[in-house]
C-alpha cells in the first residue's frame, strides 16, 4: 500500500495541478467575456470579410460623388495591409489570390488615390494581368465596374427588373431563391433597368488591368457551373439580347415600382434592408439613380444604415458585412452557461433579457410565403431583421433560454419552437431562412456565378434544430425529431463528417450534428457515429489542435490545413465529448492546446477566417468565436468530469 501511495501522490498532485490550471483559465475568461457585456445585456463582437466589403464602401461613396477622405484613407490602410504575398487580394487571410477581390481592391486605392505606379500597386496589377485580367472578374464585380464605366453593360448577363412581373409558377421567381439574393437583386435590377453613370469625380479608370480593351472584350460570359443547363441558359441570354429594345417601357416602370414596394416594406430602420451591405448600398445607388435628393427619408434612411457597419480605429478601419449580435449573444450565453452561471446572475439575466426583447412576434416575413399557417417567433442574426428571421440564431437562442430558465422564458421558448418545427423542410431538414429553398436549376443561371443564389437544407442547421427540440423534449417519437435524424444520417460524408455550411467546414458540421444526435439519444457508439469520431481524431494535429482551411470548401482540397485555431479545436473536442470521449487522448491532447494556446485573458489569438457567408465565394471571421468556443469547451470539460459524466445533456 505505501508503494502505491508513493505512486499516486505525485499523479494526485499533477491532476489537481491541472484542475487548478483549467479552474483559472475558466474564471479569467469568463471574467474578460462578462466585462464585454453592453449595459443593456447583449454582446456584439466585430465581423470581417474580405477586401471587397471595404472596397465597396469606397466605391459607394465615388458612386455618389461623396467621398469621405478621412474614413476612405483608413479602409485603404487596411486594404494595403490584407494584401498577400502573391500580390492580389484573397478570399481569406493567407488564400489564393482572387480575380474579383484583387480588382475591387485595386480600384478602391486608386479612387483614393494610390499611384498607380507605387510598388504595392504594380504588384496587384502584375497579379491580376498573369491571371487573365479584369474581365476575368465575377457577375457583381463587372456590374459595379459597368456602373464606372469601366466595362460595357454587354459585360454583364441580362438582367431584367420585369422578372419581378412573373407569375409565381415561372422558372425564375424571387420567392424561389434566397433571403440574401432577394434583397441584394431587386435594387440591383433597378440599377441594370437605368443602367446610371458613377459621379466618380476624380474620373479614376482601370483600363490597365484589361488584356485586351474593355470594349472589345468578347469572353465576358461563362457557364457557372460547366453543366449543359448552364450552356443553355447562355443560349438564351444570347437570344434575349438583342429584344432588349422591344420591351415596353411600361412594364419597366411598373416592374420598377413594384421593386420600390419592396424596398420600402422591407428598409428596416437604421439596420437596413435585408441588414447585409450588399443589399444595402444597392437600395442607397438605386435610389440615388431615381434621382431622390440626400433629404428623402428612404435615402437618408438607408445611406445611414450602413455608416453603422463601420468599424474604425486611429489609423485603419474596414466596413463589416454585418452585424452579429443576436448570434454574438446567443454563443455568449451558452458559454456563459457551460462556465457556471445561473439563473438570477445579472450577466446571464440581463442577456436573456435582451433576447426575449429580440424575437419576431407580429411580422409574418418572406419565410411565410411557404409557410402562411406558421406564427412568427423566430430571432434575427442582425439587431433587427423582422422580415428575415434566422433558423439557426432561433435554434441556438431558444437553447439558451431554456438553458437560463426555462419557466421564466416558456412563453418566447414555446413560440420559438412553434417556428422552428413549422420551417422544417421537406426533406426533414431545415434552411437557414426559408423552407425548400432547393430550386437546383436556378444554379445554371449566367448571374449565379457566385454559386450562392439558393438557401437548401444543411447538416449543421438541421443539426441545430435537432439539438433544440431535443433538449426541450421531443424525443423520436415526434415526427420532425425522427425526419431530422434520418437526413442526417442521409448528409454524412463517406469519410464519417458532415458538412459544414456556415462554419469551417468539416470540423463544424462535425460537431453539429454530434451534438444533436447526443441529445436526441441516439446511440453514441453506433458505427455511424463512430466513423465520425475516428474522422476527428484522424484530423488531430501533432500540437493536439484541429485546424480546416477555408479552401476546404474546394473537393480536391478538402483536407487542406494551414494551421491550429482555437474555435475548430474547440468544436472538435465538444463533438467528442458529445460522443463520450471525454477520456479520450483526443480530447486532453486537445484541452492542453487550448490551456497552452496564446491568449489576451478571455480571447484566445485567431487570425484565421473561422466562418462563411458563401462557400468558395464570401468567407468570414467572427471575432468573437474565439472567445465563445474555448470558454464553453474548457467549462464543459471540467463539468463532465467533477459529475463523472460520459455524455453532456444540452442539445449543442
């Protein structure tokens, strides 16, 4: 026995050690989240694109002729310092070098006045030119380079606003493609009806990042996707180029007006229409190209919203795509949960408060299209977005609501489930923002370029809804809990992962559906669940992290990584905690990355893009995963193991 103890002491004492360590990594980060908290109890934390979000900002402001020197100088720092080594401007930080994002951010430093011929400058320009030049830029990029006159509007597909007079049954309805398509196309079509001019008042062109003449350019237009529906729809573009001129201006104005009716139902305050930019300062350009004066109230209205994306420092600044705070305060509660808050604490109960003030009560917005019978209850990403509530923010709120109290909050927590079960897809999973939102076809079209036109199921949505209802009780028995489980099952990958949709990539769908099928009571060590589990810890790193580049998203790429971050450590170990693994060399190897990993208090360093708006298209970061994700997996850690508990008992 005293050999044994001799024995024991010391491991006795490095465990405790260990506790201690995680304890205090625990109270530091919880203290720093907590201090971040508004007074009126949300968090909202930055959210950076690429270049061409900044980009686009300065070009609105030359659009209309108001340009701003001081804030345009110091989204141009920021321009210059996201430049990478190949010359051109990525996707993401440290990607390949992309046509659209390097001529955006080109054009926007030389409207500010970058020489041409500065170093930084010739080194974009050479990047660009070996690449095929501008005209090698995608549908969005040509149409703002028409809207300068730097292209001929042949450049760019036909676009006709009188598509908002077709009948419902038609090929093309805007019903049937996205929230996020909808609100950036119909101001869009109004620009491509007048087709106006850029005040661009220091008359700046970029006649030299074209191979050949703009205008004599014959290589504009591309099949999206290489599929015969594409070479069709190319085909028909053709055809409909030239009977442009016989389409009567009545209905281009009645097209227009009904355009208007839907912008203005749809402003949405200081937040904007749609609350995303793109949308947004396509309303401001299509007003100001119907020629309302800077006083109009829709002008004025929309011209503000997007001030408020702005996030300026003293001597740099970028232009946000968005903002996040109902997603921000939901991901903070949850952490906050996992670290030990309780009903009653003022941080947890304010936030709760906050996003009981948040849901979409009385708004029956475009969801209800296919949906009329289904009562509003939903939450927003945005501060406020009636018109669009989102699944996932709604999934992930309700959660943690019922997490927090869930006698208090029974009311917001019953119609939020009430939505989420009446927005289940047909296929047993659920979109982002509307139901079947699957119209395949629509992906062939010459605007689709940007492979982003439609919103369909996903894994780590439908996992997110599973989660809820499963925590809140459903159980297999009730039809949405046992269809979402059988599309799960359906979406895994042959390799075990799912997909991750709106985070990167495997990883985070991974630890999506794991979660959920946990909650929901699945058995844990069936051999689907296991091949997930060995994908995961295949994926470890030698430093005992997880990391998943953005160019994932690329098939032949999937298993690219540059580097460990925090957020996808933290979503890997919470997916093998949620299939038992907390004893796993897996899960502690990935603990001590997280306690070892460079931090300021509660955020954990994360230079890497952790997120997407659109697959191989849009990438995004959110700043504040990496202070959400450590937090909630280090807590959750430390509570399975003082409650010696295998499995945890919250749906995410």
């Amino acid at each position: 026995m005293e050999i044994i103890n001799r024995r024991a002491a010391p491991f006795e004492e490095a465990q405790a050690s260990d506790e201690r360590e995680v304890d205090g990594v625990i109270e530091e980060a919880k203290n720093w989240l907590a201090s971040r908290q508004a007074d009126d109890g949300h968090w909202a934390f930055e959210l950076e694109a690429d270049a061409t979000i900044p980009a686009e900002y300065i070009f609105l402001n030359h659009f209309l002729g108001d340009v701003d020197d001081e804030v345009e100088a110091k989204l141009a720092n920021y321009l210059r310092s996201i430049q990478e080594k190949h010359g051109g401007w990525p996707l993401y930080h440290d990607g390949d070098f992309n046509m659209s994002a390097s001529v955006k951010a080109y054009y926007a430093l030389k409207l500010v006045g970058d020489d041409p011929e500065a170093p930084h400058m010739v080194r974009a320009r050479d990047a660009i030119l070996a690449e095929g030049g501008a005209a090698k830029s995608n549908v969005f990029t040509r149409i703002a380079l028409a809207l300068f006159g730097q292209v001929p509007w042949h450049a760019v597909p036909v676009i006709r606003v009188e598509a908002l007079l077709l009948p419902k049954w038609a090929l093309f309805h805007v019903d049937k493609v996205s929230y996020w398509s909808r609100t950036v196309m119909i101001p869009l079509f109004i620009l491509t009806a007048l087709k106006p001019r850029a005040a661009n008042p220091r008359n700046v062109d970029i006649r030299e990042l074209f191979v050949t003449a703009p205008e004599a350019e014959t290589n504009y237009m591309v099949n999206p996707t290489g599929h015969w529906l594409g070479d069709i729809f190319l085909g028909i573009d053709r055809i409909l180029r030239p009977l442009q001129p016989l389409i009567p201006n009545t209905l281009t104005v009645k097209a227009i007006n009904k355009a208007l009716e839907f912008m203005k139902e749809r402003l949405n305050g200081e937040d904007g229409l749609g609350a995303i930019f793109p949308a947004m300062a396509n309303t401001v350009m299509a007003y100001h190209a119907l020629g309302y004066g800077r006083d109009h109230p829709d002008f004025a209205t929309a011209r503000d919203s997007i001030e408020k994306l702005l996030v300026l420092n003293d001597d740099w600044g970028y232009c946000q795509p968005c903002l996040s705070p109902v997603w921000d305060t939901g991901l903070a509660a949850h952490a906050m949960l996992e670290a030990g808050l309780e009903a009653g604490d003022p941080t947890l109960d304010k936030a709760a408060e906050w996003l009981v003030g948040r849901q979409i009560l009385d708004v029956a917005g475009d969801w209800a299209v296919k949906a009329p019978n289904v009562r509003s209850g939903g939450w927003a990403f945005q501060y406020w977005n009636d018109q669009y509530p989102d699944v996932d923010d709604t999934a992930v709120v309700v959660m943690a609501l019922h997490r927090a109290d869930p006698e208090k909050y029974k009311d917001a927590i019953d119609r939020g489930i009430e939505w989420i079960i009446g927005m289940q897809s047909r296929n047993g999973g659920w979109g982002a923002f509307d139901i079947d939102n699957d119209h395949d076809v629509l992906q062939h079209i010459p605007f689709a370029d940007h492979g982003a036109l439609l919103d369909p199921p996903t894994a780590d949505v439908s996992a997110r809804c599973l989660g809820m209802l499963a925590q809140v009780g459903y159980n297999r028995d009730h039809a949405p809990v046992a269809r979402a489980i059988d599309y799960l099952r359906r979406e895994q990958e042959d390799d075990g992962s799912w997909f991750g949709r709106w985070g990167n990539n495997y990883v985070y769908g991974t630890w999506s559906v794991l979660c959920a099928l946990n909650a929901a009571g699945e058995d844990m060590q069936a051999p689907y669940v296991r091949r997930a589990v060995d994908w995961l810890k295949a994926h470890q790193h030698d430093d005992g992290g997880w990391g998943e580049d953005c160019a994932s998203y690329w098939q032949h790429r999937r298993d690219e990584v540059k580097t460990t971050t925090p957020s996808q450590t933290s979503w890997a170990i919470l997916a093998l905690l949620a299939a038992g693994e907390i004893d796993s060399v897996a899960v502690k190897g990935g603990i001590e990355y997280l306690l070892r990993a460079p931090r300021d208090e509660g955020k954990w360093d994360e230079e890497y893009f952790n997120a997407v708006g659109f697959p191989r298209v849009f990438y995004l970061r959110y700043h504040g995963y990496s202070a959400f994700f450590p937090l909630w997996t280090l807590a959750r850690y430390r509570d399975l193991q003082k409650r010696n508990s295998k499995y945890p008992s919250h749906g995410i």
